[in-house]
C-alpha cells in the first residue's frame, strides 16, 4: 500500500510492538505498519460509525483481522494494556490533547506517542511533555500546500524546553531542513505582504514583526 510523504513519516517513527492508531479512519497506517512487519499487533481505534464501518471493511479486504483489531470508541478511553505506542494524527491539537488528558492511567504501559497534528503544535509540546515524555524525533513534511509537523514523543525524565523549543520544534529547529527553512522563509513573506496592507491595528503590527523576530532568530 503506497503511503502519503505524512504518513510515511509517521511509520518510519513506529517501532516494533503493538501500536494503536487513534482516529485511524481508512486504516492505511496501521494495516502497512502490520503488513511490513513493523508491529506484530495492532488496534484501529475510531469513534464514529461511518469511518469505522470503513476501516472494518480495509482490514478484511487485506486479511488481516486478526492481528489489525478495530475498535469503535472514544480516543484511548479503551486502549488495551498490551499497546506500547499510541499513534494519532490528522486531527486538531486540541482534539489531540484532550483525548491524551481524558484517561492518563490509560497511557501507564505506553512508552512512545507519534502525533500528527493540523494546529496547536506549540501547545501539543508543552502538554505532552508534561505528561512524563519527552521529544525523540520530530519532521515536517510538504504535501498538497501544507506543511505538516510530526513528533515522536517517548517516556522519559522531563527535558527543558524553551519558548523557541515549543514554537518551531527543538530538534527540527535544529536541523533547520530543506523544508522548515521553506515554511518559514513563506511566512516570512506572507508577514511582510500583511504588513504592507493599509489601516492594520498598531496591534495587530507589533505582533506579527514580533513573530517575525523570532523567525529570523532561529533560521
Ligand atoms: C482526518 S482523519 C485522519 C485519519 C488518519 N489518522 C490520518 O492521519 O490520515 C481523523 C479521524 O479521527 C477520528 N477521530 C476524531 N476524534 C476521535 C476520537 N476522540 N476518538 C477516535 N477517533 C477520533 C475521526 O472520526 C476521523 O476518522
């Protein structure tokens, strides 16, 4: 099954064991971590009947139900005790962070946590690595006009974050990749043709060279 660049990056994070794909949908992350031989177990978790009836209906086709298990219910609210890894991407950061703070006993057996989240990503930093984890691996992807930021947290001893930490990524800060470079260097102009624009609030100014600063700071 040929995964998009985002979820590719997100499997090449899982490590071996069982993982759960929160909000799994079409199944396609999980069924291939499976089918590969990445995982030996793994569980489709979705809330809602139309996309679960989906994702039954992918993990039959592939003939893999009995190691790929769907589930139909809320976030980790069931997560079996046998799942080291939770994956949950393509949602909302506060979607992510709920489902995370909803039942933390849920998380005793887990040790890495992949997260793919559309916004709110300073915010999902700052939670998770409240939560006992800490920032393994991030990489941010380019697909379809977006950019994409994917973090591997796992269990650990609370490391120090900076302001600057939780905006742009410790490690993709860091690394300062082809593609991080693009996605600021284009916020960089969209400020600057913001900036230009006529009867801005002195407000609304400040904050976005501010943001600008801090840009320039760390590219
Ligand atoms: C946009 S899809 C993302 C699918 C896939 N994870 C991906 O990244 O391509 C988000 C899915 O999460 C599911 N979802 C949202 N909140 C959820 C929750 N609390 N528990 C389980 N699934 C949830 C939605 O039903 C939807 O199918």
């Amino acid at each position: 099954m040929k995964l998009s660049k985002r979820l590719q990056s997100i499997y090449d994070m899982v490590p071996s064991g069982v993982t759960a794909d929160v909000g799994s949908d079409h199944g396609k992350l999980i069924i291939s971590l499976f089918e590969n031989g990445v995982i030996t177990k793994g569980y489709a978790i979705e809330n809602k009947q139309g996309p679960y009836n989906r994702l039954v209906k992918a993990i039959n086709s592939h003939g893999v139900q009995n190691n790929v298990i769907p589930m139909l219910s809320d976030g980790i609210s069931e997560l079996p005790t046998d799942v080291d890894t939770v994956v949950i991407a393509g949602m909302g950061g506060f979607n992510v962070i709920e489902i995370l703070k909803k039942h933390p006993g849920k998380l005793k057996n887990v040790s890495t946590i992949i997260v793919d989240a559309h916004n709110a990503v300073p915010e999902l930093r700052r939670q998770v690595s409240k939560m006992g984890f800490v920032i393994a691996d991030e990489d941010m992807v380019f697909e379809a006009g977006i950019y994409y930021e994917i973090i591997k947290f796992i269990r650990g001893e609370a490391i120090y974050l900076d302001d600057p930490d939780i905006e742009f990524g410790p490690i993709l800060r860091n690394e300062k990749s082809v593609t991080f470079k693009a996605k600021y260097n284009s916020r960089i102009e969209e400020i600057d043709k913001l900036l230009k624009k006529e009867n801005i609030p002195n407000e609304k100014i400040k904050k976005l060279n501010m943001e600008k600063e801090r840009i320039r700071t760390i590219l």
